[in-house]
C-alpha cells in the first residue's frame, strides 16, 4: 500500500507540476493512509489529491520560514 501511495503522490506531483519535495513524500502518504481509513478515497479524487499536497506542501514551507 505504502508503495502504491507514493506512486500515486509521484504521479500526481508531475502532472500538476507541484514542487513537493522528496520529505514531503512519506508526510503526505501517511495523511492520505489516514484519511482513506476515514473513508475517502483519493485514487478516484485526483483534486483532493492535489489540495492535500499542496497543503503538505505549504505547510512545510511554513515550517521553513519560522526557523
């Protein structure tokens, strides 16, 4: 599953052209790991895919900046 996830997030990061980075990676599969328990299912939501990525994202920015 975990392999499968991080496919899927590679995929979608170059179709987009989002720059997430290669950390962000394993952040975002785990988010997406526990959403999917929640029911969603982000496969088939390739939107929803890339908001929770960009929010990844940014969030790690975020991050950055503060230190």
């Amino acid at each position: 599953m975990q392999v499968r996830l991080a496919g899927l997030v590679e995929r979608e990061r170059a179709e987009v052209g989002l720059e997430l980075t290669d950390a962000a990676i394993p952040v975002t599969v785990d988010l997406i790991k526990d959403r999917e328990a929640e029911g969603y299912a982000f496969d088939v939501a390739e939107a929803s895919l890339e908001l929770l990525m960009r929010r990844t994202d940014a969030a790690r920015l975020l991050l950055v900046a503060a230190l």
